[in-house]
C-alpha cells in the first residue's frame, strides 16, 4: 500500500460514489518557508477519482483527532488528504493537518 498527498478541489456524493477532484503535491523540504517546507505539485497533476462506497475515510475533527466518517459526511476541515493506493485503486483516505 502506497500513499500520495493531495490538495482536495472539489467533492461531490452521487448514490454510488464520492466523487473527488485533487492535485497530487509533494512536500519539498524549504528551510526559507515558514513551516519549513512547501507544497509543489506533482507530475500526476489533477485528477477525478470515483471512491467506492466500502473505503474508509478518516477526517479531522481538530488538528489532533481524526473521526471515521460516512461518504454523506465528507466535509474536510482542512483540504489536505492522503490517499492510500493498492493496485492503482484508493483503498483508506485521511485528511492530513499541515501547519
């Protein structure tokens, strides 16, 4: 299982789907920026992914604790997400706090 950071466009829920819209970002180390690193894009660039129902979905409730939630309760705080992969398919999403 491979995961990939990603800044969260646009969702929306459809009876069979979530349907997202994402930029996939690498994090370069920058000791110039602020946190100390900064976001780029990534080659794979912006996509539309359809999310079956059964995939796990992990969002926080604070910047320290994250509760699992149903694809009707999609609503990120934050509009960063790691997507978890196996085999090319999304299989876990957890929203992620970058300070």
């Amino acid at each position: 299982v491979n995961y990939k950071t990603a800044t969260l466009n646009s969702f929306e829920v459809n009876g069979k789907a979530l349907i997202i819209n994402i930029t996939y970002m690498n994090k370069i180390i920058d000791e110039d920026a602020p946190n100390g690193y900064r976001l780029i894009e990534s080659s794979e660039g912006t996509k539309e992914l359809s999310i079956k129902k059964e995939v796990p979905i992990w969002l926080l409730e604070n910047p320290g604790e994250s509760v699992r939630v149903t694809r009707e309760e999609f609503a990120p705080m934050s509009g960063f997400l790691q997507l978890y992969e196996k085999d090319g398919e999304v299989v876990f999403i957890s929203e992620l706090y970058l300070p």
